[in-house]
C-alpha cells in the first residue's frame, strides 16, 4: 500500500484512539497534532504542500480551538457540515472559472470534453451537499460514539463515491483521441 494512502487513514484512526481515551475534544485535539504531522510529511515526501489537506488543518484548528476554548463539543460535531459546504462553495466558484477549477486540478490525468467538466463539477457538489446534510443528520440523531464513528467512516465513503462519480462521468465525456 502506498506510503500516503496509509497517512490518509491516520487522523480517522487517532480521532477514534482520542475519542475512546478522552472524549469528544481530546479526539478532535489529537486529530488536529495527526494530520499536522500527515501534512508535514507529504509535504516532505512530495516536495509540495498538500492545499486541501492545509484548509482541512486550518478549518479543523479553529473549529477544535473554540470546542476548547468554550468548552462545547458543537463545534467538533459541525467541522465535517463545515468543511463539505466550503468544498461545495469552493467547487462552485471554480467551476465559472476557465479552465475549471477540477480541469485545472484534474486535467493532467482526465481528458474530458467541456461538458464533462461542468458535470463533474455539479456531481462534486452535489456529493459535497450530501455528506454536509448526512453529518447534520448524523449529529443529531446518533449518540456521541455512534456519531464519532460515523464521522470517521464517512470520510472513505465519500471519497469512494466521488471516485465513482469522476470515473463514471469520465467514461461518458472522455475525449477520443
């Protein structure tokens, strides 16, 4: 297995070593050291500075920073609806740009016509959207150790359907050469 698929499981499974040894809060401030340290060594490994894992630190430190402060374990509980409708809102300005945000990000690898690109765009939100209204259901109506398990789970799961949705629309727009 490739060295950074495995730092990719390494918050999930030091939220749920922190969850199970101190709570809610000490789970999300274990998070937070985790994947300072996954960014910290991609960084190394690939001799670039990983952006989305940068903005998951950053909206994770100042949600975990005021879960601690004020002593309310809200803000851990609306970090995965915060950070899915910032990806949407992200995903909808790049869209309206030329080239697409995912072209840009993406076109290396996918060679797809215009319009693949404008529904890859609305699958990504749209699976965005999703995750943000699971993890409000989630929240609400599972126990704190139900939802902590959820949360860690959901992250895969999401990441599987958008891997689908990419190839699924790949297939459908690819350009033949």
């Amino acid at each position: 297995m490739d060295r950074r698929l495995l730092l990719e499981f390494l918050p999930g499974a030091a939220f749920l070593l922190g969850h199970a040894y101190g709570g809610l809060l000490w789970a999300a401030a274990v998070t937070v050291l985790a994947t300072g340290v996954a960014v910290a060594l991609r960084w190394r490994w690939d001799g670039a500075i990983p952006w989305l894992a940068v903005a998951t630190l950053a909206l994770a430190v100042i949600l975990t920073a005021f879960g601690l402060a004020l002593k309310d374990e809200t803000f851990v509980l609306i970090r995965p609806t915060v950070g899915a409708l910032a990806f949407a809102a992200i995903l909808a300005v790049g869209a309206l740009a030329r080239p697409s945000l995912l072209e840009r990000t993406l076109g290396y690898r996918l060679q797809l016509e215009r319009q693949g690109w404008a529904v890859l765009h609305m699958a990504w939100i749209t699976l965005s959207l999703l995750s943000a209204g699971a993890n409000e259901v989630a929240r609400r109506v599972l126990s704190t150790d139900h939802w902590a398990i959820y949360n860690v789970a959901s992250d895969p799961a999401l990441f599987g359907l958008i891997y689908l949705a990419t190839r699924w629309i790949a297939e459908w727009y690819w350009i033949e050469d």
